[in-house]
C-alpha cells in the first residue's frame, strides 16, 4: 500500500482527478486546478511538477485506492459469490471518478500510465482471480478466464458511467425507442452485471469445453 499523502497534496489530487475527467488532459488547466484545490500554482508545480507529472500522479492516485479498496473490503466476504458482489459494486463506486479518464487512456493505448499504476490494475485484476479461485474450489463456479471477467465487468460499469449524456439526447429525440430500464443508476447497473456474471459462473457451458 502506497505512503498516506499530506492533506494539501490530497487536495490538489483531488481537484486534478475533477478536472482530467471533465476536460482530459489536453482541456485541464494548471491554474483551475491550482484554484480548486487552495493552492497557489508554484506549489502545484513544487509538490507534483508539470501537468504530464499531475496526470500520472492522478492515474497512479485513482488506480491505487481502487485496488487498496478492493484489498481491503472484498476479503472481509466469507464466500466468493459474496466477495464478487463486492468486487462488482466498489468498481461500480469508483466508476463515476475512473471512467472519463480511464476510456481516455484506452483510446490512445494507455501511453501515459506509468508503471506503478499498471501495477496498481494488476492487483485489481489480481484480487478477482483470488476470489474466482475460490469459488472453483468451493464448487461453486466454473473455471473461466479472471481478466476476461474483469473486462466485462469494467468495461459494462465505465461505458455506462459515461454514456447517460448521450442517452438522454437519444431519449429526447426518440421518445418511443427508450424506457426506464435505459436509465438505471450505477448501483443498479452494478446488481444487473453482477447477476448476469453470477450466473455465467454458476452454470458450465453447454458448448462442449470442460466446465
């Protein structure tokens, strides 16, 4: 777990992170976020450096305490029907914070997330095969592929994080084509993936590969 930061770095963290997910990097200015976080921009720049360094730290920032949160939370589940619950609804949590940036930075490749953050997803990832493990030694899930689970859970939570300005453009030009289920919030849509991946896991294959 990475060292506790000071309140002041934490603030101009914290309004880095709003800021990159409003606008992207290309869009957040230095002095907005200076002003946001009650700082002055030579201390910006003395506590983290220039933008490029502040978005690596604000990647670094999110990455790390998604991962020490799922450490922290999902093992304190007993089964692992339990612990994947958890694991899908503090993913869920984050998403509204990870997601902007995140698809950003899938978009080009990732090229600016530093080492320790893919370290930080590895133990995201890491976490979930763990529980998967489990569930298939307990017998209650088949064995399957932890990051392609991953991918679906991740990819269903952030695309539908950052996707309801759209949908509701959808929904006001075309009325008769949407309905209430298209506009769940994010806890909900976290129980429907859960539900779906549940039951994936809970039942082997009929299309001939090993259970």
């Amino acid at each position: 777990m990475p060292p506790k930061k000071d309140q002041r770095q934490q603030a101009i963290l914290l309004a880095a992170t709003e800021a990159f997910k409003e606008k992207g990097f290309e869009g957040a200015r230095m002095d907005q976020i200076a002003t946001a976080a009650k700082v002055n921009k030579a201390t910006l720049y003395y506590r983290i450096g220039d933008k490029a360094a502040l978005y690596a730290a604000v990647l670094d920032f999110i990455l790390a305490e998604i991962a020490d949160t799922i450490e922290n939370n999902v093992q304190k589940s007993n089964s692992a029907e339990e612990k994947l619950k958890q694991y899908i609804f503090l993913l869920a949590k984050h998403s509204q914070q990870f997601a902007p940036i995140m698809l950003r930075e899938l978009a080009s490749g990732g090229k600016t997330i530093s080492d320790q953050a893919l370290k930080h997803m590895g133990r995201i990832v890491e976490s979930l095969r763990q529980l998967l493990q489990q569930g298939v030694e307990s017998g209650d899930f088949r064995a399957t592929n932890p990051f392609i689970i991953h991918m679906m859970v991740i990819g269903g939570l952030s695309i539908y994080a950052t996707n309801q300005p759209l949908r509701q453009r959808s929904a006001k030009q075309h009325p008769n084509e949407h309905h209430p289920e298209h506009f769940i919030n994010q806890q909900q849509a976290a129980e429907e993936i859960y539900d779906h991946i549940l039951t994936s896991l809970s039942h082997p294959s009929t299309s001939g590969k090993k259970p």
